[in-house]
C-alpha cells in the first residue's frame, strides 16, 4: 500500500500519499451525518453551530481495497471503498455507494467504551457499542453482520478493550479481547484488578476458553487493554503498560514470556528517560513487531517470528534448528550432484 490514513477529531479523513508526497483532505463520511445526537453532548473543542462533529478513532484496512473507521460513541462504522483507476488521483477513495457497518446506532454512551477493530482477509471483527460482546461483519456484502457473541464481559464497569486475531491453520482463527475493569474514559485496566483474555471462535463467536494473565494484579502498572495485539504466527499476545515496557503472553494460557523495555530507558533530546505510553502494531508478515512513544521521538522493532518466506535474504533470521536442516539438505543437495545425479540419468538437481 502506497498512502497511509488519518482519522480526524472533525469526523474528516485524511491521506497521504508516499509515491507524490500528496496530502489529500476528504469529506466526512455520509454515514456520520445521519448519527442522532447525544442528550448531554461532551465538550468538543471541533464543535461550531448546531452541528457536532464525530471523531473518528480507529482506521483498519480490510480485505483488498476497504478502509474501516470507529467513530466514538456510535455503533457506527464507516467504509470507504479504495481508488482503482489508473487515472486517480493520489490517495482518493471512490464512494461512489456510500456504505457502513451499523452496530447500533440510537446507542447513548458516554463513559468512553470506543469501538475497538481487528480484521483478518475480507473479515472485519470489533467489539460492541457497549463493549460487552464482539461482533464480525463480511466486507463481501457491505453491511452484513456474520455474527453476534454472547456477552462476554459480566458485571458493572467490566467491559471489554482490545481485539487481536490469532491465525490458525485451515480452520478459522481465534479472536482475543480483555476483560476487566477499565478507568472511566480509558482503555487501561484498574489496579489490582486482574485482567482476562476471551477466546472467541473467529467462525462462530462462541467463548472457547477464558484465562486471567499472569503477572497482573498488585503489579498492574495501568495496562492499556486497547494495545492487545497477537504475534508469532498466533502464538503470542502483546500489551503495552502506560510506563512504555511491553508484555509478552503466550496465547494459549496467558503466561508471561517475556518483557520489552525499549522506551523505558530512552533518553531523549533532553537527557531525561522517557515515560510516555506506547503504540504497538504487528506487522502482516508476522515477523516483524513495531512499538512507539505516543510522541513519535522512538520507534523500535523487534522480531517475534520466523519469516513467511525462505530465501537466502531471509535465512539467517530463522531458529538455529531449520537453518541446520536448510543446511543439511543443501549438502545432500550438492553430495548427489557430485555422484552425477545418484545414479540416475547424470541430471542436475535445483534447490
């Protein structure tokens, strides 16, 4: 993908494209305008005149060609359609059929549970205006919901935060979301509450497994539950606490493997260590991991899986054991070609 996306606190969007260095500013979305107005609307320092502008929190690309926002506090979910002329204009997106996902929009809520977004091939998952259940939708007929999960998060001030799509082979992947008690207009969990992983099936929405993860409770430094993001082709579960370290869980059972310091001991321009909670995102190859300051002075990547793809570019980064089988296998490879193809017919082998 050439351009990258910008949801704004005025409901517009905005493009950048790479290629032309072009800055494009789009319209709203039809679908905002027709959102009905909140009874006690919240200060809104974009707001003039009689209209109240929607902000747009979350963007994902979905499947090939659909861009997806979260708009606060609305059941509503925008999607714009990717430009495929040739003769486009950098950055343009076609709405040519205005369309949206509609959770439920006549929903009223002002503590601050966003919608929160994850999607895998031509799937779309998010969870509930109210945030006590998950929802997936079909981007191959705009507007269709597939399913609806029980719900998940029981209790007053339990909701849920986060969505993450665990792969797995030839059947449908796992979604993972968090339960807990979250800060009232935030996604970092309470202290000294404990923190739990949902396991829903990605096909049907049904709860196939539910475990508290470990290290949470008294140590509870302010999770942010709206960073769960999945790695190592399904295996892992990443979450970022306010102070900039990052958790590493196993997917499975919500054991702790490992912790990330990266931003914890950056110093920046003015020698200071740097405290500034942390943004993480997971690249689509699912080898690469990327976290960064919230004011955009550190970036780091880490490297949670092997590569998708083997080649000699790619071969020093695999585990120790297949790069010892790549090698024996070359060997044999080469041992043939020295005996003239084994025996066979004198033809050449091609690794």
């Amino acid at each position: 993908r050439d351009a990258v996306f910008l949801g704004c606190a005025d409901g517009s969007l905005w493009s950048f494209d790479f290629p032309t260095g072009v800055l494009t500013r789009h319209e709203p979305h039809p679908a905002l305008a027709a959102l009905p107005r909140r009874r006690r609307p919240i200060r809104n320092p974009f707001a003039s005149g009689d209209r109240e502008p929607r902000s747009i929190r979350r963007l994902i690309f979905v499947g090939d060609g659909h861009l997806v926002g979260s708009v606060s506090n609305h059941g509503v979910l925008p999607v714009w359609g990717r430009a495929r002329e040739r003769d486009a204009a950098p950055g343009e997106l076609l709405d040519a059929s205005p369309s949206a996902f509609h959770d439920d929009p006549s929903f009223s809520k002002e503590d601050g549970a966003f919608i929160h977004l994850a999607s895998h091939g031509d799937f779309l998952y998010s969870t509930s205006i109210d945030a006590k259940g998950l929802r997936a939708w079909s981007c191959d007929s705009i507007g269709g919901r597939l399913w609806e999960s029980e719900r998940l998060a029981a209790g007053r001030g339990v909701h849920l935060a986060g969505i993450a799509v665990l792969p797995r082979r030839e059947v449908p992947p796992l979604i993972a979301t968090c339960v807990s008690s979250l800060i009232r207009g935030t996604s970092y969990a309470e202290p000294d509450t404990t923190l739990k992983i949902a396991l829903v099936d990605g096909d049907s929405g049904r709860e196939l497994r539910r475990y508290a993860v470990e290290g949470v409770g008294a140590t509870n430094r302010f999770i942010d539950c709206s960073s769960l993001t999945g790695g190592g082709g399904g295996t892992l579960l990443f979450l970022a606490h306010k102070d900039g370290s990052i958790w590493i869980h196993a997917a499975r059972n919500g054991a702790q493997v490992a912790a990330l310091h990266g931003h914890a001991t950056w110093s920046g321009t003015s020698g200071h260590h740097r405290v500034l909670p942390t943004c993480v995102a997971a690249g689509s190859d699912g080898e690469f991991f990327y976290s960064a300051t919230t004011d955009g002075k550190a970036v780091h990547r880490w490297t949670v899986g092997p590569p998708r793809v083997w080649s000699r570019d790619t071969h020093a980064r695999f585990p120790s054991a297949f790069k010892a089988t790549v090698r024996a296998l070359v060997t044999a490879v080469h041992a043939r070609e020295a005996r003239g193809g084994g025996g066979g017919g004198g033809g050449a082998s091609v690794l």
